[in-house]
C-alpha cells in the first residue's frame, strides 16, 4: 500500500493563515526558545524549623534517653502511669517508716502528712509534666511539620529516632513529603513540558502549508533541545526516504533533500514505527548498528540520535530526527517525551493542513464543476455539450487528452468527442469493439464503476486490451460511467500520454461528479428536444385540426346552401361531393334531389296531359249543350241531325275512353309519386342517422382532445413537482453554504426548466381547449344540419300527402269518365230508338242539357283541381 506524501509543492506555499505578522512569530518563537528542559526539581532537603529541635546524630544521646526512646508508647504510658501511682504511697511510707520511731505529738504528725502530700504532689506533678512533655514534643514536631507541608514548604523533614509509634509516624510523614514533592516536580516539568508543547504547536498551526510547518517545527524544536541538527526525513511510496526539512547548526553539514533508500527499514520496520516507536541513541558507535547504517549517518556527522514517528491519518509518512553531532548524548526522559509530543503534533497540525488544503481543493472543485455545468447547461444539442465537456476537463485535470466513447445498440463505441493536446495522437471518431465489455463490465459501469489506472503496463491488462490503447500512446487513463434516464450510453475517459499518473482522489471525484453532470445535461436536452417535438407536433396538429375544420366548415356551408336552393324549389342544384362523412351526405342529397327531380317532372307532365284532355272534353261538352239547345228549337231537323248526333255520341265516348285511361295512368303515376317520396323520406331519415352518426365521431374527437387535456394535466403535475424538488435543493443547498452553491444554481435551473415546461403545457392546453371549441361548433353545426334534413323530411310528408290527394282527385275523373262513357251509351241507345221515340225529344234534349251541365261544372272543377296541382308542381325548378 503506497504511503501518503506530505504535499510541499512550493507553488502551495501561502502566508499564514490568520495573518500573524513576522515580529509576533519570532516572539512567539524566542518565548518557546528561552524555556529549557530540566531533568528534575531540586530533592534536596534544606534546613527546616523543625530540625533543629532532634539531635542530629541519635549516638550522642544518653544511655537512658535511647533506652527510652526504644521502648513503645504503650509501655512508655504503662510505666509513667505505675510510677505516678506508686510514688505518693511510697512517699507516705517512707515517712510513716521514718516517723515511727520517734515520739511526735498528733498536731506534728498533722503537719508532718500535710507536708509529705504536699511535697508528693509536687514531686508527682513535676514528674508528671516531665514525663508529658517528652511524650507529646515528637507529636507537636510532628503537627508542625504537617502544617508546614500544608503551606508549600515541602523541603520540611523530621529526625526521627527510636522504633515507637511517633518514630514511625514520622517517617512516613517524611516519606509522604518526599512523594509529594517528587509529584510536584513531575507535574512542574510536565506543565513546562506541555507550554513548550502548547507554544509550539500555536506556532505550527499559524501556517496553513506543510513546507511551513515543518520548517518551524525543526526551527522550534532545535532550539528547545539544544542539539545539533532537528530534519524531517519523508517517505515515497516506495519507502525511499528523502530529507525534506533541517535546522542545523552552521558547523555541521547539511542534509536538506538528500535521499536516503535503506531496504532494512521498508523491511523491518515500518509497522514498528507505524506503531508508535521511539528510537533512543545515545552513541551510535555503542548502539551496535550494521557497517550501512553507520555509513548512512557518518557524512552527516552524527553521534547520538533521536527519531520518532510521524503519522498523518494513522498512516507513517516520515519520522522526525534529532542529531548531536558533537559527542554521545544522554537523552534525557523529558526530552524523549517531549520530542515524541511533538512528532504526534506536527502528524496533527499536518492532518489539518491537510484537512484545509483537501477542503480548498473540494471547493475549487465545485466551483469547477459549477462552471462546467453552467456553460455545458447553455448549450441545446448534445455535439455542443460534449465537447464543451471534454474542453473544460482537460484544462481543469491539465491531462493530455479527455474524450467521449459512446456505445450503440451492440455495445460498439465510438470516439464522438475528444479534446486532446497537439503532440497527441486523435482517437476522433475511432470504433472499438471490445467484446469483452459487454460481457463482463457492462452492469458495472451501469451500477457507478469507475476506474483509476495510474500505469496501463503496471495494471495486469490482457495484451489485446494493450493493443487497443497503444495507438495513442496512453500511459495512465480514468474511466467514468455516463448515464442517461439510467441507462449507460457511454464512457467518460481521460488520458495521460506523457507517463504514469498517480491520480488523486479529489481528481477521480472531479471528474465522476462531472461524468454525472454531463448524464444530467444530456437528459435535459433530450427532455427539452422531446418537448419541443412535442409542441412542433401538437402545433402541427392544431394546423391540420383548423384545415379540417376549415374544409368541414366550408363543405357544410356549401351543402347548406345547396340544401336551401333545393328548399326553395330548385331541383337543379347539386351538392359537391367530397372525402369523408361530409361527402358521403352531400352524395346521398343528390341521389334524393335527382329522384324527386324525377317525380316532379313526372307529375309535371302527367298534369299538362290532364290539362290538355280535360280541356277537349269541355270544348266537346259545350258544342254538345248548343246542339241540345239547336235541337230544341229545331225539332224538324232532329231526324237529319240523329246520325250526327249518333257520330258525335261515339265520338264522345270515344274521348271518354281516352279520358278514362288517362285517369288512371295519373292515378298510377299519383300513387308511384307517393311511392318515390317515401323512398325519399326514407333516403333523408338515413341521412338524417349519418349526421347523427358523424356529430358523435366528431364529439369522440373531442372526447380524444379531452385525453390530450389530461395528458397536459399530467405534465403540469410533474412540472409542479420538478419545480418543489428544485425549491427543495435550493433550500438544501442554501443550508449547505458555499459548498452547496453549485447545486443550488443546478436547482435554479431545474426550477426554470420547469416554468418554461410549465408554461409550453399551457400553450399546448390552450391549443387544446380551440379545439374542443371548435369541435363543440362543428357538433352544434352538424345538430343544426339533421334539423333542417328533419325540416326536409316534413316537406317530403307534406308533398306526399299532396299526391294522396292527386291520387283521390284522379279517381274521382275516373268516376266521372266513367259515367260520361255510360251517358253516352245511353245517348246512343237513344239515337237508335230516336225514330220510336220523337215524342221524348224533348225530355232527353232536356236530360241531355241538363247532363251537359253537369258535366260541364266536373271538368271545371277537374280542370281547377288540375290547375291547382300544377302550380305547385310549378315551384320545382327542373330544368
């Protein structure tokens, strides 16, 4: 695993970070300077008020004296407390003794007791106060000394002799000042240890680069130690060491950037140091190290030395070293724990520099990214937003070539943008088909894989893989997933040719949240390509709905004013016939105009035959009332005019006959009349269920219209939400501070995306909603036309029941001729008797006037009747 390297870049290199000026710092430095590192407070006991007090050689003292002090407190009370009791009765004795001998009178022996008491009690209390006195001074000694602890003077001791128990409380009350002043001067040298420390550390974090750091790391702690030479030696990822900082003093040689590859280290000694090892050397000639490692040391002069681990993340990345070159050196304990504090610092104060220096890169990143997404997002068509991408990252990881690789449906990819430095080989437009891709690495990079390969010929590639990338002359190569709507449509690759590169991770992170942002780009240009192919359709659509209703509108105008001529009586105008439902109805008004144009002109002539025949028989009928009236007046020419009047008879029957047939072929033609209009009435119902037929196709296209509304509502809905998601990660951004800025302006444009999103929906809505309009005027248009072919229908009714009652004035001329054709029977019969009958002359002349008459008033009435229906046949423009 390679190790981590300090980053000492001079170009890194800033003033620091809080703005400490040069004269502070090298206040700073002389207070930490000027502090030295004793090894211990002074132990000695010095003179003490109380020692005064006990002999200080226990020798010199009398034989009783250390007879006494030899004995235990218990026996010392047991004997002083016998002796008290014991005295007085011994006193009283002796004197008791003394004065039995002699004659006394009782008043001396009065005085003598009350002087012998007196006198015991003075002995006894002396003796008493002695014996006190002794026994409580180790006890006030004791006391004092405590006290005089309590107060700070911990240099305070008893001389303590004998085995009693104060003997042995004195002793532990010197054993107790001894510990505590030993914990004073430890915590004395720990608190000056931890300023020096504290002040060190102050001064290392006032810098923000590792190259500053170090430098006054070395400086500080050369000057605490007062040594000969502070460095710190660096390891690469290879463990090959490289002097990257020194403070030497002037007469020693300098080992600033030598480099140092010792294979036993790599070997035995990284996890030790990884560990936290200290190494202690006080003479590097005494410390039994190898002929290389002396001479390793020997060029720099060093005699005694001190290393200790640096660890930046818990990982080893150099040791600082502290060398006497002017002789062996004892390292004192204090100055071991001091330089290991110190070595722990300095691993600390770099994990921050380092903290600040990865943070300043994130947000340089960001803003990086920001901008690329900004000026990717000003861009429509993906050609443009891929190769504003490729631009942009190249200058940002300042590689030597970054391209697109997209796939098609067969996993085939090509090179569709590149952006590649001119010393180069292009890979534009180049095809790799890589059948091991879509076998293995497919579902890998779709699930976020991305790959770092900081040497192709160092990475374990299969050799056909080699041969692929060897034409352009790639060394080290990233790898980045594109996605779209989920789905992998390509990779994001950047190349180094120039040689290996260890990419670091704050690049990999650069460049996938970039890969990322160019899928989301993607997606919202083919999210607004679809949209405005959408309203490109949708206008498009709403210009054939208006041409539709445009040409239905004009075909109705027109059908409804051949319609109302037709209305009106003329059977010669004919409706244009046209594609669909319109043209199908304008065919069959035509089929029914050209039939009824048929009956009328059938009635029409079958009224003028009428007119014609029923004109004859009334001039006949006149001529037939003269002859009457002539054979009235002459009666003597009757037998001369009988024959006349016989050829005039048949004549008129004759006529009669002929008016008879014709009779009955009007009835016939009255009665196909009637049936031609109710296969009229019927052909109008039926076109009366096809416009009721079309309105409902046309109200199901509103129907449809209504489908596209919520269609619209849906889209209104997601741009609704798209827009809270975007409040939301504005909110989320706004919260996250600077280093939410770039998503927050991604957010804005989501948010603006789905305004104008919204906004096209109410456009397309808006579209929508005329053509509902429109198709509710074309439905209301269509109701209007079954009414006027309902209105037709009635017409129809009305001219049928006009020939119903051709039909019955028909038969009644069918009655009439016949009864014509049985008068003039009866008239012939007449003519043949008229030469046996002369004297009924004139009763038949009158019956015969009086016939003539009769029939007469039927033919006007039948010729008014005939009048009639030719007048309303009139009406009909046929021709």
């Amino acid at each position: 695993m390679a190790t981590p390297k300090l980053p000492l870049d001079k170009k890194n290199v800033q003033t620091p970070a809080n703005g400490m000026n040069s004269t502070a710092a090298d206040d700073l430095r002389s207070n930490v300077g000027n502090r030295t590192l004793p090894d211990r407070l002074p132990l000695a006991p010095q003179q003490s008020p109380l020692s005064s007090e006990f002999p200080v050689n226990p020798a010199s003292q009398p034989l009783f004296q250390s007879i006494w002090q030899g004995w235990s407190l218990k026996t010392k009370v047991a004997l002083v407390a016998l002796a008290i009791g014991t005295a007085p009765v011994l006193t009283v004795g002796a004197l008791s003794l003394t004065l039995s001998d002699k004659t006394i009178t009782r008043q001396q022996l009065f005085w003598t007791l009350l002087w012998g008491t007196g006198g015991t009690i003075a002995i006894v209390g002396g003796l008493g106060r002695t014996l006190a006195d002794r026994a409580t001074r180790p006890i006030l000694s004791a006391t004092q000394a405590i006290e005089s602890i309590g107060r700070g003077q911990l240099t305070t001791r008893l001389n303590v002799s004998g085995t009693d128990e104060l003997a042995i409380l004195g002793n532990n009350i010197n054993q107790m000042a001894g510990q505590i002043q030993s914990l004073l001067s430890t915590q004395t040298i720990e608190a000056e240890r931890a300023q020096r420390l504290r002040d060190i550390t102050l001064l290392m974090t006032k810098f923000s680069t590792p190259e500053d750091i170090l430098k006054t790391a070395v400086t500080e702690i050369r000057q605490v130690l007062e040594c000969d030479r502070v460095l710190v030696y660096q390891f690469d990822q290879n463990w090959v060491g490289t002097i990257v900082e020194e403070s030497v003093a002037a007469r020693w040689p300098q080992a600033l950037h030598a480099e140092i590859d010792d294979p036993c280290f790599r070997q035995n000694w990284v996890e030790a140091y990884t560990k936290g090892r200290v190494q202690v050397t006080p003479d590097i000639y005494a410390a039994g190290l190898t002929e290389c490692h002396l001479k390793q040391l020997e060029p720099f002069a060093v005699r005694a030395n001190l290393v200790a681990p640096m660890l930046v993340e818990q990982k080893l990345v150099g040791l600082l070293i502290a060398h006497q070159c002017s002789g062996p050196r004892t390292w004192k304990t204090a100055e071991v724990d001091f330089f290991t504090q110190v070595a722990t610092q300095i691993g600390l104060v770099l994990e921050r520099s380092l903290y600040l220096q990865r943070t300043e890169e994130a947000r340089r990143e960001a803003q990086r990214l920001r901008d690329i997404t900004l000026l990717m997002s000003q861009f429509r068509t993906p050609t443009d937003i891929l190769k504003t991408a490729v631009v942009e990252i190249r200058q940002a990881l300042e590689c030597d070539r970054v391209l697109v690789y997209q796939f098609d449906q067969n996993w085939v990819g090509t090179v569709v943008e590149e952006s590649v430095a001119a010393r180069w080989p292009q890979a534009l437009h180049a095809e790799i088909d890589d059948p091991c891709f879509r076998q293995d690495w497919v579902e890998a990079y779709t699930k976020g894989r991305v790959q770092a390969t900081p040497d192709i010929y160092a990475a374990g590639l299969t050799e056909c893989h080699l041969k692929e990338l060897k034409p352009f002359a790639v060394r080290a190569n990233l790898v980045a997933p594109m996605l779209v709507e989920q789905k992998l449509i390509g990779l994001l690759i950047a190349h180094q040719c120039s040689g290996p590169r260890d990419w670091k991770t704050t690049e990999v992170d650069f460049f996938t949240q970039v890969a990322t942002q160019i899928g989301l780009v993607l997606e919202r240009s083919l999210y607004l390509q679809r949209t405005e192919e959408a309203r490109r359709e949708a206008e498009i659509l709403a210009k054939e709905q208006q041409q539709q209703k445009e040409e239905i509108q004009f075909q109705l105008i027109n059908l409804l004013s051949e319609v109302e001529a037709a209305s009106s009586g003329d059977l010669m105008v004919r409706a244009d016939i046209t594609a669909g439902s319109i043209g199908t109805v304008a065919d069959i008004f035509n089929s029914l105009i050209e039939s009824l144009r048929d009956v009328v002109l059938q009635v029409k002539q079958s009224t003028n035959r009428v007119n014609e025949e029923l004109g004859s028989d009334e001039a006949a009928m006149r001529t037939l009332a003269d002859d009457s009236l002539r054979q009235a007046k002459k009666i003597q020419r009757m037998l001369d005019a009988v024959e006349e009047m016989s050829q005039s008879i048949q004549a008129v029957a004759s006529s009669a006959n002929q008016a008879a047939t014709v009779a009955r072929q009007a009835s016939e033609t009255a009665q196909s009349g009637g049936e031609v209009v109710d296969t009229t009435v019927q052909s109008i119902l039926h076109l009366r269920d096809t416009i009721a037929e079309t309105a409902k196709k046309v109200k199901r296209l509103g129907e449809s219209s209504q489908q596209i509304s919520k269609v619209i509502s849906l889209i209104n809905q997601i741009a609704l939400q798209t827009n809270l998601l975007a409040i939301n990660a504005s909110i989320e951004a706004a919260r996250a501070g600077e280093e939410g800025r770039g998503f927050a302006v991604v957010a804005e444009e989501v948010g603006e995306l789905a305004a104008r999103s919204a906004a096209a929906t109410k456009d397309i809505e808006q579209i929508v909603e005329s053509i509902q309009r429109e198709t509710n005027e074309v439905v209301s248009a269509m109701e209007m036309g079954t009414a006027q072919v309902v209105e037709g229908t009635q017409r129809a009714e009305n001219a049928k029941q006009s020939l119903g009652q051709i039909v019955q004035v028909s038969q009644q001329i069918d009655e009439l001729v016949q009864s014509i054709s049985q008068a003039t029977v009866a008239q012939s019969k007449t003519s043949r008797t008229v030469n046996i009958l002369m004297q009924e002359i004139a009763k038949v002349s009158e019956a015969m006037s009086d016939s003539s008459r009769q029939i007469s008033n039927s033919l006007q009435e039948t010729v008014t009747v005939a009048q009639h229906l030719q007048a309303s046949v009139d009406t009909f423009k046929v021709s």
